[in-house]
C-alpha cells in the first residue's frame, strides 16, 4: 500500500464488477515499466498544469507554488475563456516568480484540459466541476502524470468505476494521486482521529456529521448564453455538473465517518431530504437539505446532516460517541477517561496536500488516496440517491448502478433541465 493511503484496496470481485474493459490488459502491462524516477533528486524543477480556473482552482494553484521552492505553474485550462483570462491576472500576482503561463500554454475549450496534459507537465490540478473528473484524471494517467484531485471525483456510479480503474492504473504505473478530501492531511484531525482508533473513547458506538451552512454563490444568466453555458457557469446547481451538495461539499463530512470506520464501506443507507427554501428555477433541480443514516455491517450508524439555508443554526462537526467517551473532530478534542485537545502546530491542510504529493514524487514513495476518494464520493452518492429516491440503498446497489449522468454530447446549445427529484417515484438505475 502507498504511502498515505488508507484505505484498503478493492477486492478482486469489486474491481471486475467495475470493469469497463480489458484495462488491466495490454495498454497497460505495455506502460508498466514507465514508473516515474525523474525528479528523484530533488534540485529541478517540476511543472505544474492547472485545469479548471475558478476559485477553487486558483486557490489550489496557490497552495502547490506555496508547497515547496522548486515547482513552477506552467499551464493552464478552462472551458470559458474570460474564466481562464481573469485567472490568469490574478495568478501572476499571486505567484510571482512562479507563474510561467505564455499565451500558447493556455486553453479555453471542452478540450483543453487534453492540451494542458500534453505540454510538457509533470503534474497536473485537476479542479474543474467534478463531472470531468473521471475523463480527465483517466486522460492524466493515461499520459503518466501525477495528479492533485479536488473532491468528490465523479457524481455517478459510472464515473466512480472509471476512477476505481484508474486509480489501478496509477498505482500499476507508480504514479501519485493525491486527493483533495483536504482534513486526511490536516495535523490536528489526524491526531484526533488517531486517538480515537487506538480506543480513546472505547469501541465507536455512532458518528454524527453535521455540515449545516449557508447559500452560496450564483453567477447569473446572460441573454447570449446557451442553455449549456448556463448549467455550466452554475454548476453548482445541476446534479450532473455537481452531483448535488451532499456529493460536493458534505463529502468532506462522509468522509470522516469513512476514515472512523477504518475506510470500511458502509452496509446500506436511507434518508430524507429536499428543496424547501432555494426553490427558484435559478437554483436548477438540486435540493437544499438532506439527512442521511448510514449503516455498517457491525452496527454502527452514521446520522448525516447536511443544509444550504440562510438565517438557520450553523454547526460543521464531527461528534464521536464512544463506549468510555466522545470526541469531536474539528475542535480536536477527546473526553475519554482522559481529556485531551490537540494544541499543536496547524499549518494550512491545503498546502500540506501538495508538501505530501512534492515529496512523494522526489522521493519515489508516491502517495495514492485513490481508493478512499472513491468510497467517500460512492457513499455521498448514494446517500444521495436514497433521499432522491426516498428508498433503502445497499453499498452493492450504489457501486453497480448504471446511472451515467453524463450530457448525450459536449457542446454549446441546448440541454435538458432535469425535474425536481420526487421521493417514492422512482428507483436507482
């Protein structure tokens, strides 16, 4: 197992169910021997290729150049090209030095995420709206890079099988995936989490998440947009681009239940949710609220709450019960027989991402989360899917759905706006 990785490899049966093809095969036994030794030693140079220009984008640019001396950003994608040009601007006076982007390494279009692959990078950023992910991160590895990864890596059963394939591929071609499920590398939850694993709380008994917040942001819609730029330029709010925001931002939430439970997946879940305040066509077909139980084989439940409401009681945090005590994760703090709150250093998580992706290509001991980044997203997935449906879902059911979200083809016009979903009306495909 990688360095970093914690979660365990998927079984051979799981991995067959999620086979599209023959990828273990011939295409790749070939690229076996591509195992990446350049930059071992550490004094050159590694460059750096960003696709997908908006904030979170930028700010992942920001974090790898702050991640270590020697890395340069040297390309960079986006489907619009004001989104890539305003990035452009605000990178180069952010980084300095380190920003190298001549106007010939930068892209604007469905394909220019390909462009930014083949120009020379060692690494790329993959930071675009999650329904690319899958394509784009099986095109990066394919071509032998290292990847940073936003979460959540896919928003149907589909594309998480694609990932799971691919993450093989990575690992296979010792190539490093790390994920942006950001708190893994946060000092102050490892430790907690840590402590709870070794029995500072006794035997977990359940886990509370609660990611309760505010609404967001939306960019409007212009006369001249096509039905396709506008879902694109709102992404947030389609289920296809998004996965709705369970799957997009309580991600960071299951996953912690995920990680408490040793990266074992949950048996099955239910739940309820819906669309009560952010109602106006504008916000697409996502809900704004939903509530999940999930449950694993020994017993314990997760009792998932996540909100986008304004004017309501806020919480993010994770509440621990345990047999001989509790803790809560983001505060850090353990009362077991014992009472104990880290007080340690806590420098920004989100460059340590990029220190652990850096050092691990020097070194050669190259990181993989790609298995736990896909439990985590099938487990927001099918949370999901039980409160759209409003039926029990099974983690089998989840990882062999045929549910493909993805648009009949990439490109400017109309597309269909899905319906509100109604519980009690439909199944899982």
């Amino acid at each position: 197992m990688s360095e970093h990785e914690t979660s365990p490899r998927p079984s051979r049966r799981q991995f067959l169910q999620t086979s599209t093809g023959a990828l273990v095969g011939g295409s790749l036994a070939a690229s076996l021997g591509m195992a990446r030794s350049v930059h071992a030693a550490g004094s050159d140079i590694l460059k750096v290729g960003l696709i997908g220009c908006g904030g979170r984008g930028n700010g992942a640019a920001v974090n790898a150049m702050n991640a270590e001396d020697n890395v340069r950003l040297t390309a960079m994608a986006d489907v619009f090209p004001d989104r890539l040009a305003d990035a452009r601007k605000v990178l180069q006076g952010q980084l300095q030095g380190k920003y190298t982007v001549d106007d010939d390494h930068a892209f604007h279009g469905f394909d220019a995420y390909k462009k930014v692959i083949d120009s020379g990078v060692d690494v790329v950023l993959l930071c675009e709206p999650p329904h690319f992910r899958p394509a784009h991160l099986r095109a990066a590895i394919e071509a032998g890079k290292h990847v940073f990864c936003e979460k959540p890596v896919a928003v149907d059963a589909t594309g998480v099988r694609s990932v799971l394939e691919t993450t093989e591929m990575a690992r296979q071609k010792d190539l490093s995936i790390v994920s942006g499920l950001c708190w893994r590398y946060d000092y102050g939850v490892k430790e907690t989490i840590k402590r709870i694993q070794d029995g500072a709380i006794g035997d977990i008994t359940g886990i509370q998440e609660n990611y309760l917040t505010g609404t967001l942001w939306h960019r409007g819609r212009q006369p001249e947009w096509s039905e396709m730029e506008y879902q694109m330029r709102n992404w947030y709010y389609f289920t296809w681009l998004s996965g709705d925001h369970i799957v997009e931002q309580h991600i960071h939430s299951l996953d912690k239940a995920l990680w408490l439970m040793g990266d074992k997946t949950p048996a099955s879940c239910f739940g309820l949710g819906g669309r009560q305040v952010r109602t106006d066509p504008k916000f697409g077909h996502i809900y704004d609220h939903f509530a999940v139980c999930y449950e694993w084989p020994n017993g314990v439940r997760t009792f998932s709450y996540t909100r986008q409401m304004a004017g309501c009681y806020g919480d993010v945090d994770d509440y621990v019960f345990g047999s001989k005590g509790q803790a809560k994760i983001l505060k850090n703090e353990v009362n077991g027989a014992e009472k104990w709150r880290f007080t340690g250093e806590k420098p920004s998580m989100y460059d340590l991402e990029h220190k652990a992706l850096f050092a691990g290509i020097r070194s050669g001991k190259h990181i993989n989360n790609g298995t736990y980044m896909c439990y985590s997203t099938l487990m927001a997935i099918m949370g999901r899917e039980a409160c759209y449906t409003g039926q029990n879902i099974t983690w089998e059911q989840a990882l062999e759905s045929k549910q493909d979200l993805s648009p009949k083809a990439y490109e400017w016009g109309n597309i269909e706006t899905p319906q509100v979903a109604m519980p009690g009306t439909g199944k899982l495909a």
